[in-house]
C-alpha cells in the first residue's frame, strides 16, 4: 500500500515537472512584455491604436479582448506568436483559433484506475435497457401526437372546405354584386328626398384592403365560370341544332359532287372530274366551318359528345376523300397528256433503205410537256391522304349517335379502304414501271419480242419479229423493224454454243430465234439479250414480249387498219392468218425481209391508238393489263428496282417457288407448223394420299388437234417436246404414251461450245431407260420430259406418275399464340411459303395444296384435279370455294392465269 502511494507520488511530481517545463517566471515575463510593447508602440503607424493595458490581460483571454483584436487586424505584421508569446515557445495558431482558449497552467488529467472503469462498464449494462425503452416511449408518444395533430388539421380542412369556403364564397358575391349593381336598398329608398352623399376623408388600407378585393374577385371569376359553363354547354347543344341542317345541306352537295365526279372519272372527262372534286371538297370545307361557327369551346366539347366526335370525323374523311380525287385526276391527266403528246407527233414514215420510222422527231421541247415530277408528287399526296383517311375510320364509332344509321355504309367504306390503299400503293409502282419505260428521267431503248403463239414454244410462241424501239420524254422517237427479223442475227452472230436437247433435230447450234428455250422468261431475255449482244446489236434497257393476242384486242379498239402497200386490210379476225401468209408465203423473196409485214403495221398500230375516242382509253389499259396478267404480254427490265416491282405484279413470266405442291406443263412445238391455237388442250391431276402420309401425283395431258389436214399452216403433226415442272425431289414411278424420237429427223451432233445459260439452269441430267423420259433439275423444280405427237383429227394423252418429296402436313390448328389459324395461313404458309405464325408439326388436320402456272402464250387449257378421300376422312375448310367436296375433292379452272387450291382435311 506504501508503495502504490509513493509510486503515485513520483507519477505525480513527474507530471508537474512536464506541464510545467515551459513556464517562465512571472518577473520576467512582465519585464520583457513591457519591453515587447514599447518596441510595438515605436513601429505601428500612427492610424492604429495600439490596446490598453496589453500587459494586464492574460494570455486565455486574448481571444476575447475585442480592442486586442481589432489592432491585430489593423496591424498585419505580427501573428499571434509575436503577442507576448515569443519566449522560445511556439504555439499552434491554427489550433488555438479552433479551440479558442488552451488552458496551459493545469496539468493533466490521471488516467482512470480498472476499479472505475469496471464501476462504469457495469453502470452502462444496468441502465442500458432503461435508456432503450425511454427512447422507444419517447419515440412513440412523439409520432402519437404527430398523428393526432395532423388529423386535427385534417378535420379542420375538411370542415373549411364545407362551411367555411362556401360561407366565404357567398359573402364574396354578395360584396362584388353589390359594388357593381348596389344593395337592395335603393327599393326602399323609392319617393324619398335625395340626400347629398357625406364625402369620406378616412384613409384606405392599401395592403389589407387589395389583398381582400383581389381574393373575393378571383372567387367571383370562379363562380362565374360555374354558372356560365353549363349555360354554354346548353347554348352550344342548340346552336348545333340550328348548324345541323347546314351541315348537312354542304355535306349532301358534297356527296353530289363526289357522285358526278366519279361519273365523269368513269367516261375519262378528267377536267370535270377533277372539277366536281374540287366542288365536293368545297361543300365539305364549308360544312367544316360550319362547325367551327359554335366555337373553340364548342369544337373541344365535340370531342367528348358523341354526335358531334363522329360528324367532324366523317366530315375529315369526306374532304379528305374529295383531295384524294383530286390528286387522282391529275395524275390521270398527265396519262390523258400522253395521247396528246403522240398524236401531234406522228409525223414520221418508214425509210425504205433503213426501215426505221422516226415518230414524233418534229416535236418541240415544250409543246405539251408533261410535269413527269409533279404527277409523282401528286400519287405521293393521294397515298398519304388515303393513309390518313384510314386512320380517320379506324378510331371513329357510329354506334350510340345520331349516325348509326349509317353504321352499315360505314362498315362497307372500313373494308374499302385498305383495298384502296392498296390499290394506290400498286398504282403508284406502275406509274413507276411506266414512266421508266416512256424514258422519263433518261431515253431508254427496248427489245419488242413478237412470239407466234400458233407455234409454241416456252414463253409464249416462235420469235420471228422482232423490233428496237427508242423513247424518251414520254415520246417514241424511233422504231427499227429489221425485215428478217431474228433471222438477220443469224450471220453476224459472233460465237456458236451448243443448243437444248430438242433443237438438235434441226442443228446442233444454237440459233437466235430459239432463245426463249426456258419457261422462266427472266432467264430467256437474259438469253435474247445474249444473242443480240453477240450478233453486234446494241445494248438494250429491256425485252418486252407479247402474242397476237393483244395486236387483236387492240385491234378490237381501233378499229381495221388499211395497208394499201399490201394491198389489205388488217382486222382483228384476219390478223393472225393474215400476217402468217404475208411472213412466211407472200412476202418478197429477192428482197427476203419476210418480217417487214410486221414492221409496217406496228407503227400504223401505234397511230391509231392515239385516235381512240376517250371512252376507250381506259379499255385500252385494260387490254395491257388483262395481257400481263394472262402472260400474253411479258416484260423483263435491267433495273433492278423497277424488275422488283414487275415481279411483284406478276407481268415478268417467272416460275414460282412454293414448298408445297406445284406443277407446271410447258410445250415446245418442234417443226410441227402453226398448229397450237386449232388445238384443245386438257391437264388432269389426281392426288393419293397414302396412309403413312406420302402423296402420289399422277398427270394425265391430253390433246385433241382440230386442224384441217389440207391447210398450209393447220395440216401438220403436232410435234411437242413436253415439259412437266413437279416439287424438287420428286421420284418418277411410272409414264404412258408418249412418243420415240421422231423418226423423221435425225438427231445432229457437232463439234462446238458448251453455252453458259443451259450448263447453269438445266442440271443433274438422267434419262429413264424404260420409256426414254429426260429427268433434269431446273429453277428449283424436277423435270420429266418426253415427246408426244398428234396428227390433225386425232386426239392423244400422256401420262406421268410420281412420288412427291415430302408428305402431307399435319397442322394442329391450336398452335397459333394470338390469333386464329384460317386457311389463308395455312395456304401461304405450305403454298405460298410465306409463313406468318409459326405452327408445331403435331397430328390434327392435314393440309394439302397445289400451285400450277399456266404455260406463257396459251389459251383455253383446261384444268381438273382430285384428292382421293379415305372413308374416314372430311373436309374442314377449302380455298376457293369453287373446291368441290364429296367423295372426293374437285377442283376444275380454266388456265386463263395461275391457280391455286388449298383443303384442310381432318380424319375422324
């Protein structure tokens, strides 16, 4: 215990000892502070005053003394170190400012003993969950009593806001109608003396008295607007009354305008077509304003009544109707400017020398100048007004107004539109086409193919005419017919490459006017251009191909075209024998241009297109489009964009592709004369689907020829080299009736080129050894081929037999995710090959379908096939309805243009 004591003894002195090793003695630091001050008081300028009574004040209250501080600040030349601290000591002035005040005469602090410091931890451990719940008390009544003072105020609100502000409102009213209209007491006051008014001098408030007139106006204005709203509304609702019958008077002038518009549209008067149009569109502005009439206040409550949301719409989409007209007549005029254009300038005549006829040369820049740009502007607007139309309809409802009456028609217009729009967008891609070819933007020079469907061949006949036709603007400036047509080629032709299979019976050379070999008329004028180029000829934008049988539709229309140089008349019924006889008997044999007759009458043909009466225009754009669409007119371009949008259309002649079934019968006419249009034709397709789901196709083609035995053009054997284009893959199982080699002919063989077309379209050559049936692959199809042969008078048939590649596609129709799967799905998802769902391949329904291209050139082929049904099989849906359904599915089309069928069949 002595010791403890004595060693806190020693730790004690020790202590003091340290605290206190930088004490100065008092003495001295009075005397050296006093020596300090007077240094200071000699140096300071004269405008700072130096403290009192600097050497009295301690040194922890130097912070406090204001005087101290004001003189250090005006000093600016000493730190707090130099202020009676400068004996060797140096302080911290950072420090002191934080602190303010050190204390350096007490000494430090004894570190606590273990004993206290148990003392506390054990302290802390007793009074730490008092102090845990004290603070959750604490907490509580102090959210408690947030709780309760926020619903005070709660109530308080709720209360103003039912007596209060009301109360408040009322008296509001009652100050502003009396300050603008006086009390009630100027009733009593009736009969009294009038009294001169006491002059008030009592000063006014400005701050309370503004801020209270302000509040109670703006209260004013708030019930106004509660009374006068309604009021409004009432006086809105009646005034449409009285707009409605104007409304309606504008809009049925509208729809007068619009129905003679459309008549003078259908007789071609595009100037007053385009005027009525104009005219309906003014009577529907005028209904438009009409509406406006009731207001901008009115205009936006329309769009939450019915009637009035409804009647703006419909009239938007009557005016918008109207411009679209509009924009359409324009367009047509610039078609209308086309006539014109080339009757002016028909003025040229064939050179003898050169047989080239000039038209149109004469024809000044400017004269009739079409706006090519402006009617491209106009088909553009049209398509946009017609997109806006739609979407006009799509969000407007007549169920529930005024105009439900009209729901039917309404309903009708909804459908009609996308197949207007439609119709527009292909509108606007055939301006497109047509404007390309009329050389518009640059002059273009076209290849004119004439094919003799009476002698038929893959794309459509025998090419023996052919002519060069240069345009630009819109204008034909030049026409070259060379009088031995692709015979002509024949000598200046550069190379010699071998030629298909059945042209060998005549040479083993490929020769011009067998170019169009392949049914894919694409590939063929890719060929036709590769004759011309290599024959010398110059390059082309395009080939354009067509049969007789539009030269007897136009010549329907124009009427008999005299050729006095001929010494005849061309009509439509004599045309084809007529111009037979004039190429390949009665033309001149020393000037050998037996094509010359087809040069002369183009040109004559052109011209009297330009005379047609204006009804027969539009006849005469359905004579070209109906040839298109039947393949009598094909057309194939070196563009690609402008070919893109012909495809599209159908007009190219090219072979479909479809992952489902397809068929396809092309005939070559080998040296069997004019025979193919006194010859009927039938194609019979029967289906078996076999139990483990494998489908056998079995073609049956059969030919009854009606020509007359002793007729120079119809008295010949049909030779036909027949083509059967099946799915890729297909299995030959079995043929019947067809023909050997023809005897008559000698197969000839010759030393020459391999040609670069047949070696990359035709592929994969075999021949079946029991009947000598050629198996190829070509365009993404298998090919049987065989002859057949069939005199005047007789009729014959061949037929095919074969396994397809794949089986019947059994489709659970439950697969789709957001919509029903019809037929149409089905059938251009397995047809068409363009699916839009994707569809499990589980058991449920089987789908069957069948595309066939009918053969360019042809007419009146007949068309019948059958699906053989098991028992326990039915027929859920068909397209098209013409599909028969009994015992067994029946389809039977006239092969006028491509078909196609599709069935869904499910087994019981």
């Amino acid at each position: 215990m002595l010791n403890e004591e004595k060693d806190k003894d020693n730790i004690q002195k020790e202590l003091d000892e340290l605290s206190w090793s930088f004490s100065i003695e008092k003495d001295e630091v009075e005397t050296e502070d006093d020596d300090f001050i007077e240094d200071m008081e000699e140096e300071e300028p004269a405008d700072i005053k130096t403290p009192e009574n600097l050497q009295d004040i301690d040194v922890e209250d130097l912070y406090q003394n204001e005087e101290l501080g004001s003189w250090y600040a005006g000093s600016g030349d000493y730190g707090l170190n130099d202020m009676g601290r400068n004996r060797g000591i140096v302080f911290d002035e950072d420090k002191l400012k934080r602190a303010r005040v050190t204390e350096w005469h007490k000494p430090s602090k004894l570190k606590k003993s273990w004993l206290e410091k148990f003392a506390k931890g054990v302290a802390m451990i007793i009074f730490w969950p008092l102090r845990a719940i004290y603070f959750i008390v604490a907490n509580f009544l102090r959210g408690l009593a947030g709780i309760v003072g926020e619903t005070i105020k709660l109530v308080y609100k709720i209360l103003k806001a039912i007596i209060i502000f009301p109360w408040q409102l009322l008296v509001a009213f009652k100050h502003v109608f009396v300050y603008l209209f006086g009390d009630f007491s100027w009733l009593k006051a009736r009969g009294m003396e009038r009294l001169p008014a006491a002059i008030d001098f009592e000063p006014k408030i400005v701050s309370l008295v503004a801020v209270d007139v302000w509040k109670r106006v703006g209260v004013f204005a708030l019930v106004a607007v509660l009374l006068v709203l309604p009021l409004q509304v009432y006086v809105t609702l009646h005034k449409a009354e009285d707009i409605k019958g104007q409304v309606l008077g504008a809009s049925q002038l509208g729809l007068t305008h619009l129905h003679q518009a459309g008549v003078a549209g259908a007789d071609f008067n595009l100037s007053s077509a385009e005027e009525e149009f104009k005219l309906a569109e003014r009577e529907f502005t005028a209904a438009q304003l009409s509406v406006n009439e009731m207001g901008a206040l009115a205009n936006k409550l329309g769009s939450f009544v019915p009637d009035l949301a409804a009647g703006q719409k419909l009239l938007k989409v009557a005016r918008e109707t109207a411009q679209i007209g509009q924009h359409l007549m324009r367009v047509a005029s610039v078609w209308g400017g086309i006539s014109a254009v080339i009757k002016d300038g028909s003025s040229g005549t064939f050179d003898e020398a050169t047989t080239t006829a000039p038209i149109l040369a004469d024809i000044s820049e400017d004269k009739n100048k079409i706006n090519w740009q402006q009617a491209k502007i106009e088909m553009d607007q049209a398509l946009e007004k017609a997109a806006n139309v739609m979407a006009t309809l799509e969000e407007t409802d007549l169920e529930d107004t005024a105009l439900a009456s009209y729901q039917p028609k309404f309903e009708e217009l909804k459908q009609k539109i996308p197949e207007i729009t439609n119709w527009l967008s292909q509108a606007r891609d055939t301006f497109a086409i047509m404007t390309y070819i009329m050389g518009i933007d640059e002059p273009k020079r076209w290849m004119l193919v004439f094919q003799n469907n009476a002698e038929l061949r893959p794309t459509g006949g025998f090419m023996g005419s052919y002519a060069i036709v240069d345009m630009k603007d819109g204008k034909v400036t030049d026409i070259q017919v060379p009088g031995g047509g692709f015979y002509d080629l024949k000598g200046s032709l550069a190379t010699a490459v071998n030629a298909p299979y059945p042209f060998h019976l005549f040479s083993p050379t490929w020769q011009p006017w067998n170019a169009n070999w392949f049914p894919d008329f694409p590939a063929s004028a890719e060929k036709i251009r590769w004759f011309y180029d290599k024959s010398g000829g110059s390059t082309v934008d395009g080939v354009i191909a067509f049969t007789p049988n539009v030269l007897e539709k136009i010549l329907e229309l124009t009427g008999e075209i005299a050729m006095p140089e001929y010494q005849t008349v061309v009509k439509a019924e004599n045309f084809v024998r007529l111009a037979q006889i004039e190429v390949e008997l009665e033309y001149d044999k020393e000037e050998n241009q037996p094509k010359k007759f087809i040069g002369d009458l183009l040109p004559k043909v052109l011209k009297k297109l330009t005379e047609v009466d204006k009804q027969k225009i539009l006849d005469v754009w359905h004579v070209v489009s109906d040839a298109l669409k039947e393949k009598h007119l094909l057309v194939y371009f070196n563009n690609e964009t402008i070919q893109k949008m012909a495809s599209d259309f159908g007009w190219t002649g090219a072979m479909l592709n479809t992952p489902r079934d397809y068929l396809s019968v092309v005939q070559t006419n080998v040296a069997g004369g004019k025979t193919d249009r006194v010859i009927k034709t039938k194609i019979d397709h029967q289906v078996e689907l076999m139990d483990d789901g494998a489908i056998i196709d079995t073609v049956t083609f059969s030919k009854e020829h009606n020509g007359k035995a002793e007729d120079v053009f119809e008295g010949h054997v049909n030779t036909d080299y027949v083509r059967f284009y099946v799915p890729q893959g297909s299995q030959l199982m079995s043929t019947e009736g067809f023909d050997v080699l023809p005897t008559d002919r000698e197969f000839q063989i010759a030393a020459v080129e391999q040609d670069p077309h047949l070696e990359k379209y035709e592929k994969n050559l075999k021949v079946d050894e029991s009947s000598g049936t050629r198996i190829t692959e070509e365009f993404s199809k298998t090919v049987f081929a065989n002859w057949m042969s069939v005199a005047p008078g007789e009729s014959k048939s061949v037929k095919i037999k074969y396994l397809l590649p794949f089986k019947y596609t059994r489709v659970k129709m439950a697969a789709l995710e957001d919509e029903d799967y019809n037929l149409w799905d089905l059938i251009k998802k397995y047809f068409l090959g363009k699916e839009k769902k994707a569809v499990k391949q589980e058991s449920g329904e089987q789908v069957y379908s069948l595309l066939i291209q009918k053969q360019a050139g042809t007419d009146g082929v007949e068309f019948e096939s059958k699906i053989k049904l098991a028992p326990n099989w039915a027929v859920q849906t068909r397209m098209p309805e013409s599909v028969k359904v009994g015992d067994n599915v029946e389809f039977k089309s006239v092969l006028d243009t491509d078909k196609f069928y599709g069935v869904e069949i499910k087994s019981n």
